[in-house]
C-alpha cells in the first residue's frame, strides 16, 4: 500500500506539473496576443491622428482640417452689396490686407453707386481701387481706419491640385438668404483654359452672390477666387468656376498700395 500511494503522488505530481506547464504557456500566448493588440491599438491611434491633421500639419484635436480652414477664414470674408439707379445686387469678397484691402470680381461691383461691405458683423463703405474686366477681378478698401483686419493667406498654383479638396467661402443670394458665411465642399476638377482665360473648375457648390467669394484648399489657403457656375444652355450641375490664385496674385500685387 506504501508503494502505491508513492506511485500515485508522483502521478499527481506529474500531472500537475503538466498542468502547471500548459497553464504558464496559455498565459504567455494571451500576453503575446495583448501586447500585439496593443501594437495594433497604438498603430491605429497613430493612423488616427495622421488623418485629422489640420493645415500645414498641425493636430486638428477632436475637429477635421475642413473645419479648422472654415475658423480661420470666416472673418476674413465679406458680403458686399452694391446699389445704383434702379438696381441692387450683392456678391461676396476676400480680406487679403489688414487695412481692409479685399478681392472680389469686377462684376459684382462695375456699376454700383454705393458699395457696402459686411465685415464681422458690422457694414461698412467701400470703395473700389482698382478693377479689371478682362481678368473679372477687382481690388477695393473698408473705408475704416482699422489695421487689423483678418486676412485670408494667399496660396500659390502649386498649391491647385486636381482631385484635391477645395471649400467655397462666400453669401449666396446676399440678403435674400441672409445670415453667416456659407460653406460649401468640393474637389478641384480640372484646370481649365475658357477662351483664353485660365479657371480653376472645381464642383464646390456656388451660387449667385458666392461671386468674389474665397476657394479654399485644406491647407487653409486661399487658391481662388470664385466667378460662377458654367452655363451654356444647358442643364448642368456643380461645373464652377474660379480665377487661380497666381492670377490673383499678380493682380494684387499690381494695384496693392504700399
């Protein structure tokens, strides 16, 4: 009997230490799957993190890099609206100088009397100081002793890439639709040559009174100025237009005073 109850404890001795032995080795595979998991929750974080970087690569936190452009130009867009004998129309602009000098098409202002610009809230006068019919562009001034004005950064054509994405900046319908700057999103379509005049066409919704509005990359710069939907007779959807930034550009540099 002393003999048998000695072979079985070294049975059960071997058999828990098999036990043992299998136990140690499913806790060491559950470690190795939790730290792979962690590896794959970090890697994913980091994913993450990547795609909700804001303009020029900075953590956009909790918000999209759409919606950090729309905050940081907002205030930099006006409505404008023009009244002369017998008509009104309204349009939008860009701020692009902190005295108040802004960008908008020549057609939004080429016959107006009175032009008055909605900045921030408050309206101001306006005057034009340089246009041009050809480029449909115009420059004109806050009449305001202001130096501080919010501005809009102006991009460059390397900055105007097909397939990238743009947001439109602007007051359609002006005061018919009345309220805060409109946004809506889109892609750069093409880059488009229309009788001899360059357009950056992208499907960003615009409508009239978008007319001189701002066309934004995700970069939070300015990469055009909004003109108009593409009509030739035809029934058309989300064909729009803007002047390129480098247009622009050249544009303001000419008739920016000093």
């Amino acid at each position: 009997m002393v003999k048998s109850t000695g072979r079985l404890t070294g049975a059960f001795l071997a058999i828990l230490t098999i036990g043992l032995a299998l136990l140690s080795a499913f806790y060491f595979i559950q470690d190795s799957q939790l730290k792979d998991a962690r590896a794959q929750i970090s890697a994913l974080k980091t994913s993450v993190s990547g795609l909700q970087s804001g303009p020029n690569g900075q953590s956009a936190g909790s918000g999209s890099a759409a919606i950090q452009v729309v905050a940081l130009l907002t205030p930099s867009i006006v409505r404008i609206d023009g009244t002369g004998p017998g008509f009104t129309k309204s349009g939008s602009g860009t701020i692009i100088d902190k005295r108040g000098y802004f960008l908008t098409n020549e057609h939004v202002v080429s016959e107006d009397t009175v032009i008055s610009v909605t900045a921030g809230g408050t309206v101001y006068k306006a005057s034009v100081i340089a246009s041009d019919a050809a480029l449909d562009l115009a420059l004109l001034k806050i009449e305001s002793s202001r130096t501080d004005f919010p501005t809009a950064v102006l991009g460059t054509a390397s900055d105007i890439v097909p397939g990238e994405s743009v947001l439109a900046l602007g007051f359609p319908l002006g005061d018919n639709f009345a309220g805060p700057v409109t946004v809506t999103a889109g892609i750069v379509s093409a880059l488009r040559d229309l009788g001899g005049v360059a357009y950056v066409q992208n499907d960003s919704a615009i409508n009239p009174g978008n007319s001189g509005g701002c066309l934004a990359a995700l970069n939070g710069k300015m990469i055009g100025v909004t003109t108009a939907g593409y009509d030739n007779g035809n029934d058309l959807d989300l064909i729009n237009l803007a002047i390129p930034v480098d247009v622009a550009s050249a544009f303001v540099e000419k008739n920016l005073p000093a």
